[in-house]
C-alpha cells in the first residue's frame, strides 16, 4: 500500500512538474533561471548541446551553488512546478543540513529519454558531525539525480522517496575514509 502511495505521488508530481501548476496557497517564486544557468544558457545558444551535455553542465552548476550555500542558486534549479510545492526555505533546510561539507562533486553520467534524463552524481565530502571518531574523515556517496525539461529547459525533480527534497537518491553512500562500492 505504501508503495502505491509512492507511485502515485511520482506520477502527480511528474504531472505537476511537467505542467507547472499545483495548489498552493503561496504565491511561487518567479521561475527565473540562477544567474550561473542564464551563463549557461547563453552559451548553449551559441553551441549546439545534446540533452546529455545540457544536463551535465547544469547538474554541475547546481551542485556548486549548493557547496557554495547558494540558496538562490540551488533553488532556482528545481523544476517550475516543484518550486510551486516546496518554498525556498524548506528546500534550504533540506539541501543544507547537514554533518558533512562536501568538498568536490563530479558528474559521473547523463543518460536521456526524450524529456528525462538521469545523471549520476559523485559526492565527495568531509564529516563535521558530533561524533569525534569520525570527525574531519572524507569519503563519497554516489546519487542518481532526476531531470526533466519542460519549455525548452532542464530542471531539477528530486525523488520523494530520498528523505528530502533537496538531493536526488543515494545509491552508493562510503563510510568516511572508504571508496564507493
């Protein structure tokens, strides 16, 4: 039954995602590209981009703004009908609590179907938590992030089932000081 539930949650959201609409009692922030993705975009007018190139430079863009604690950046990634359903303070409290600093992020691959596309994400961090055995230990976490283009446009849908709404799912976390697996 909770998988059910799951499912028809992905699907209204992809539904909402795609057309850009949803209840909401706020009014949404203007769905102005971060100032990093019209960079980008420009540059794309100019040289001719795959899906997969696309997505790649604005995952990377993304992921900077985050480890810069860009909230406005990281923010304006997101896709137009999930910036109507979650406010940029909830995306921030998800996207910067955290015990870890992450340090360097690689994208590892893009692959696309017609207006999605998955990217794999490596994560590269530093644990600052409480626990002092642990404390300044590195290690890496590979996510799968989910993107959709909707009016000519990439944007960011992250998964309802990662825990938050500010990274896309974890595949593969390392125990500080390992590799993943």
């Amino acid at each position: 039954m909770i998988k059910n539930l799951s499912l028809k949650l992905l699907v209204i959201s992809g539904i909402l995602t795609l057309s850009g609409c949803g209840d909401s009692d706020q009014t949404p922030e203007p769905q102005k590209m971060p100032d990093n993705a019209a960079k980008t975009s420009q540059q794309a007018e100019s040289l001719p981009q795959t899906p997969e190139e696309r997505v790649k430079t604005r995952s990377g863009a993304r992921w900077e703004a985050i480890m810069d604690r860009d909230l406005g950046q990281a923010y304006g990634f997101l896709s137009p009908g999930m910036r109507t359903l979650v406010s940029k303070k909830k995306y921030g409290q998800s996207v910067f609590a955290s015990t870890i600093q992450r340090t360097h992020v690689e994208v590892l691959s893009v692959t696309c179907e017609e207006s999605v596309c998955d990217a794999k994400i490596a994560i590269h961090f530093v644990y600052t938590g409480g626990v002092s055995a642990f404390a300044g230990q590195q290690g890496t976490s590979v996510v799968k992030e989910k993107w959709v283009n909707s009016n000519a446009e990439w944007w960011f849908m992250p998964s309802l089932d990662s825990g938050g709404v500010g990274s896309g799912k974890n595949t593969t976390a390392a125990r500080p000081g390992s590799e993943p697996g």
